[in-house]
C-alpha cells in the first residue's frame, strides 16, 4: 500500500470563515477541562443542557455529547460512518457494512445527528467560547466497517483510500455546519482512535476468526489521520486532538500526524510513552490527560498526582503543566448518570489544582 498520493481533500476552503480567530486568542488553559465524548442515557436537551452547565465556563469548555444508549446510529461507529459522503452504510448482524445505496440504517444514523445538532444549536445559541466535536477515526472505521464481500475495510488498501477521502470530505462539511450553527464558537476536533493499536499490530482477527490481519504501514496511517485533521482545520477548527484510551497507544507515531494535542489515559502510557509524550511535549504538543477514573470514587487531588508526579519525574517545565487539559480517561457511556456528571465535577476540580500547583 503505497502512501503516496494517498487521498485528495475537498477543494480550498477560504482561511477567513466564520469564527476564525488568531492563533493567540485560541490557548486552551491553564486550568482546562472538558469530556471526552459518550454519555449514558437517551435525553438529548437534558444532557446538551448538562454538559453546557457543567463545563461552559472557561476555562473549562463543553463537547457535542454522544448519546449511544438510543441505538444503532448513536453508536460511536454508525455515527462516525453516518459522516461518512457517497459510502452509505447498513446494519448487519456482523457490524456496520458499506453498501451501494443508502437505506433505513443509514438514514437513522444522519437522523441522530441532526437531532444533536438541532439541540446544540438551541442550547449553545451565543456561545462564545471552545467547543469540542468528537469524530471516529478512519482506523478506528476502517477496522469496524465491512466490505460487502464480508471482510473488513482495513484489507482493501483501494477501500482505504476511498473512506479516508469520504471521512475527511464529511469532516470538513461537519465542521462547518457547527460553525454555522454557533458562529462564536471556537471549534476544537477531536479524531477518536481506539482501534489503532491493533490496526498497527496486525491484531485484528479475519472474518472467520482464525487468523489476523496483516498491519497497516506507519505512514499511511499518519498520512491518513493528517488528512482528517487537516480537513477539520479548513473547515474552521482551531485545534485537533487524537483520542484514544486504548492500551498501548502509539505515541511516537501519533506525534507525527500534526495534531495540536493528545488525549490518552495516562494509566495506560507506562515509562516508555511517556518519555515520547515528554519529548513531544516540549517541542509544542499539547496534553490532554484522561485522568479521572469514570467511575469516580477518587479525590481531585489523587487525579493531581497521576498527571504530576510522572510529569516532574521526566523533568519537565513545573508551569507548563498548567496546560494540560484534564478529562475523564474515557467515555462515560458506560457510567451511570450521576458518575458522569461526578466526572466532569472532578475533571473541572483536579484541573483548577493542577494550574494552580503549577503555577505557584
């Protein structure tokens, strides 16, 4: 699989939309906190209504909640799929499969969307400050979404091609219809990746579960994420975060695909991927630890710790890690209500002790 000429984007997008700010007023922190995405429950206005409340205050800044409990299309990968322009999508009972004509499935999917959106719009109208969007990313997709052949995405080097360019096209188209919505806002992207890992490894198992997948070049796949970043940017985005709260996350490659920051569990990272986080830190990337468990049950200074002791042990800048941006390690789909609302609390909580720890 060649990474030459690997995709082409959607054509220019002028530098000067709606919303654009200069680099200098766009910082994120000290003191920051957000979510990383999914929310338990199916309450739309309830939850948009929730998550503003919580963290629509800077230097905190709230996120597009995701809502996965309504069903198939609200999910991570049939929502990400719904992005997805003239590679439709139906639901199978192996998963989300790429079809030739679109149908009820994936009609729904854009549905769910538009219904978050109409929320947003209602909720954020005014808004002013950060708010993050939250799309899956082409490994993460292309790991997940079938072939009609019944294998997946990632063994067709040609199907690769063609769903980073749709997803990158859908990036950019959904990216600008949020700065339509909330012209003040300042749009933050974040490209989840939990699937990367094993996309790199070869790890994956073939459709019939007896063998693995061969992995994917490490160019392609930087290539690819660039892509998808670089859509989000001409669309009017003022920062890019690769999230994952995967196991072993490939830090060293991630750092090369331009994002502005990472997003990771940092109980995840070990010694090794934090010293590559440490370096890449220092030459300008941004943090954002997954810290707070998503269960709870911790105080903020326990989440304080995690980031700081392992940030002063590499011997970094004591101030500069008043910019790391604190979230939970993960989606809180899983949680219940009140943990999740309890998670953001404590995102917010260990942030503002961590800035002022750093900058006394």
């Amino acid at each position: 699989m060649s990474s030459s000429s690997f995709l082409q984007l959607p054509g220019d997008v002028p530098l000067d939309l709606p919303g654009a700010v200069p680099e200098d007023e766009v910082s994120i922190g000290p003191g920051a906190a957000t979510g990383i995405g999914s929310w338990p429950g199916t309450e739309v206005m309830e939850t948009m209504r929730l998550v503003f409340g919580e963290l629509g205050e800077s230097p905190a800044f709230p996120f597009l909640p995701e809502l996965p409990a309504r069903g198939p299309g609200a999910d991570m990968i049939g929502r990400g799929a719904g992005l997805l322009v003239d590679l439709p999508v139906d639901l199978q009972p192996s998963g989300w499969r790429l079809v030739d004509h679109p149908g009820r499935d994936h009609n729904r999917t854009q549905a769910w969307l538009r219904q978050d959106l109409d929320v947003l719009a209602e909720v954020g109208d005014g808004y002013d400050g950060l708010l993050k969007l939250q799309v899956t990313g082409p490994w993460t997709l292309a790991a997940s979404l079938w072939l009609p052949r019944l294998e997946r995405v990632v063994v067709d080097p040609g199907a690769c091609r063609d769903l980073v360019a749709s997803l990158a096209e859908g990036v950019l188209q959904h990216v600008e219809e949020v700065q339509r919505l909330l012209p003040r806002a300042r749009l933050v992207l974040q490209v989840d990746e939990p699937s990367l890992t094993a996309v790199m490894e070869g790890s994956l198992p073939t459709a019939s579960g007896f063998g693995r997948l061969r992995p994917v070049d490490e160019p392609v796949i930087v290539e690819a994420l660039r892509a998808v970043l670089e859509a989000g940017e001409r669309a009017g985005a003022v920062r890019t975060v690769i999230h994952s709260c995967a196991p072993k996350p490939p830090v060293d490659v991630l750092v090369r695909t331009g994002a502005s920051a990472l997003s990771l569990d940092i109980s995840q990272l070990g010694t090794q991927r934090w010293e590559q986080l440490a370096e890449a830190t220092e030459n300008g990337l941004g943090l954002w630890a997954g810290a707070v468990p998503t269960s709870g049950g911790v105080k903020p200074e326990a989440v304080v710790d995690s980031i700081w002791n392992p940030w002063r042990k590499l011997g970094l800048d004591a101030a500069a890690a008043a910019d790391i941006v604190v979230t939970p390690t993960c989606g809180l789909a899983g949680s219940s209500p009140q943990q999740a609302r309890s998670a953001l609390r404590l995102a917010r909580e260990a942030a503002r002790i961590l800035a002022d720890r750093a900058l006394e």
